[in-house]
C-alpha cells in the first residue's frame, strides 16, 4: 500500500508542538513499518530541502511540488481543486497531521489528525488573519469528508463530536508520545550550567513554556505571580513541617515565541510590581528545552484551551512539577500529576505557586508521579496505533 502524508508542518522555521507530533511520530512509524511506503509530500517556490528531516528509509520517498505555500496554495486547492494529491503521488491512503488545503480525488481514503479546535470554540484568542485561515480551510467539512479522525485526546474527540456533527465511529483516540530526550539530568551535567548562563537564569524560579498568545493565559500567570509575591511572606504557613523559608525569590521565567497578542502580556509584565523578577526568553531550542525543565524549581501552564498539552508532560517526565488548569484536555492527560487549578482564578493560581513553592514533601511527589505518568505516554505506540488505522483503510 502507498501511503501519502503532508509534511508541510515540518516546513516551519520555528517548530511548534504540531512540528513536533509531525516528526517524531513519522519517524516511529518509518521504524515500525517496512511494508508499506510512503511517499512524503510538500510544496514551495523556495528550496527548503534542508528543513526535511532525514528519514533514511527505503521504503519512504519525499515529494517536492514547486509552487509557494500561501496565496497560490490557496487558488490551487481551493478554488481550482488541484492538483489531485493522491493521484500524483499514486496514493491510496493520505494522511495529514495537521489541517491544511488539500486537494484529494474521491476515491482517497484520508486519515486526519485534529489537535485541537481551539478556532472554533474561543475564536476570540486569535487574529482576524488566522481566523480567515481557518474558514478558508473549512475544517467541519474536511473531517465530514475523512475517512478517519485521530484525536489527541478524548477531550478533543468530543469536541470534533460537538462542533463538527462527526459520527464518533470514524473518530480514534490516539494519545502523542513524549520523547525520551526528556528526562532527569544530573545536576552536575556541564550544560546544564550553559543553559542558566545563555538565557540568564535565576537561581530558583517557576516556568512557562509556550507560544505567548491569549490562549496561553500569559497575562495570568503574571497576574498571579504579583498576587503570589505580594501574599508571600503574609501567608508563609508551615505546610506540615515542610515549609522552607520564603527567603529565597522565586522568579517568573517566561520562555517562548511571541505571537497575535503578547503586546498586552509585556506591557503587564512592564507594570507589575515585581517586574525586575520577571524573565523573557524568546524561543528555546529544541536541545535546550529539557534543561530548561530541570532547571525549573516548578513549570506552570494554566490555558485556556489544550487539545492535549505537550509542556506539562514533557516537564513531568523531566521531574518537574507542575500547576495545569482544570479544563479542556489538561485534566485527562496528567492526571494526579499535576496541581489543578481554575485559569480564570487568579487567586487559585497564586495558591498554587505558594505550594509549590514552600511545600517541599509535594513537589517531591508530583515529581515522582510525574515521572510514571509520562512513562504512559509512547511514540512507538502512537505509531502502532496509527499504522493499524492505515491497514483497516487499506
């Protein structure tokens, strides 16, 4: 069977958490599968060959098509419906893990991966542009036309249930893996120690990671993080004799790419009281991330939206505790690994960094449980599943 995917996420300069899932979960399937081949398809006027990973395996071909990525791509796909991608690959099943335009032949079998429908529940939290996008794209009646919908969760499953009228019988529930680059690292690792140095690390700090965009709740965690600094030594308790002394200042590190909106979330930072305690990275490398996580005393991601939620998970299999908010996708994926709060409570928030601030006896169980609760998680069985799905269209 040839089998068809759209690498295009991979075309990303910087990548996100769809690059991500693109690429490690093609890589566990191409180990997996070597009887199937896959021909890999892309499309730009500009050579970006040297942003395709290298899968060295016989049976997987790249694909190039030489025409821009953006208008043009729209006027083919959209308006003239071509060209026909699986006929020019000789496709029988086409994948996408991600939504984007795409023209199929209807006799393609299409398998879709839906990491969230943010756009359509809050399309409050994006520009107009992307919103524009999106309609372009018209999700709802792409997934009415798949043949399968992988879900990233079961949170999303229901709400490609809920906002697109799909019958769940095409819909699968196919969790994402974590890679095994996140994990402990030995305090005494020498990069360790040029990661605090090259993004001017404090000694003790808490830690988002993520795109600085409203969905994200940025401007909350700041919110909180005055509130927090300002309660701290007024609500210093003993936590069952495991308090330590508050002395130490705990500051915010705000690790990310900015994005629609992040105007306001620097403005705030720029007016909270404790500003000169508050640290802008901008965008940490892919070799950078886990150290990142090991280097934070806890890591805090209260959004308002996941479909599923890669930063916490990759903290948690780092050791790292972590505060998530209680919506959405986030309560379904870590579990009791986690401390749960309301995002839009920022007091609860606020709570939350006291404990695991001064609350020794916690963070070292959230860090235990945390650990065992990304073990769960298996690119390699991501990949198994997904293979199954390909045969059962096959």
């Amino acid at each position: 069977m040839v089998i068809g995917i759209d690498i295009r996420p991979l075309m990303d300069e910087y990548y996100s958490g769809v690059s991500e899932y693109t690429r490690l979960l093609l890589t566990a399937i191409f180990t997996q599968d070597k009887i199937n081949h896959y021909k890999l398809f892309y499309n730009s006027y500009r050579d970006l060959s040297a942003r395709v990973p290298k899968f060295n395996f016989p049976n997987v071909t790249v694909v190039k098509f030489s025409y821009p990525n953006k208008i043009l791509n729209y006027l083919l796909f959209k308006i003239f419906h071509r060209p026909k991608i699986d006929l020019k690959l000789g496709a029988d099943v086409f994948f996408m893990p991600n939504f984007n335009f795409l023209a199929c032949s209807k006799r393609c079998r299409r398998v879709i991966t839906v990491h969230d429908l943010s756009f359509l529940r809050y399309p409050h939290y994006f520009s107009t542009r992307h919103n524009f996008w999106q309609r372009s794209i018209n999700v709802k009646k792409m997934l009415r036309q798949a043949s399968r919908i992988v879900a990233v969760s079961n949170n999303t499953k229901q709400d490609v249930q809920n906002l697109c009228r799909v019958s769940p019988k095409k819909i699968v529930t196919i969790y994402p893996g974590v890679s095994s680059k996140y994990r402990p690292i030995d305090p005494g690792e020498p990069y360790l120690a040029e990661v605090k140095k090259k993004y001017q690390l404090p000694d003790k700090f808490m830690l988002f990671l993520g795109t600085i965009e409203p969905r994200k709740n940025v401007e909350g965690i700041i919110e909180a993080y005055e509130r927090f600094r300002q309660e701290q030594h007024a609500d210093l308790v003993h936590w069952e004799g495991q308090a330590e002394t508050g002395d130490e200042t705990v500051s915010l590190v705000i690790a990310g790419r900015p994005a629609w909106g992040q105007r306001s979330v620097y403005e705030q930072a720029r007016k909270n009281k404790f500003a000169g305690d508050i640290i802008f990275t901008d965008y940490i490398t892919d070799e950078d991330r886990p150290y990142l996580y090991n280097l934070a005393a806890f890591f805090i991601y209260p959004s308002f939206y996941e479909g599923f939620g890669f930063p916490p998970l990759e903290a948690a299999a780092c050791g790292t505790p972590a505060i998530v908010s209680n919506v959405s996708s986030l309560p379904e994926i870590m579990g009791n690994a986690a401390i749960l709060a309301d995002p839009f409570n920022i007091s609860e928030l606020a709570h939350a960094m006291a404990n695991l601030t001064y609350d020794k006896k916690l963070r070292a169980e959230l860090a235990r449980v945390g650990r065992e609760r990304a073990k769960q998680f298996s690119w390699e069985k991501s990949a198994r599943e997904i293979i199954k799905v390909f045969a059962e269209l096959g």
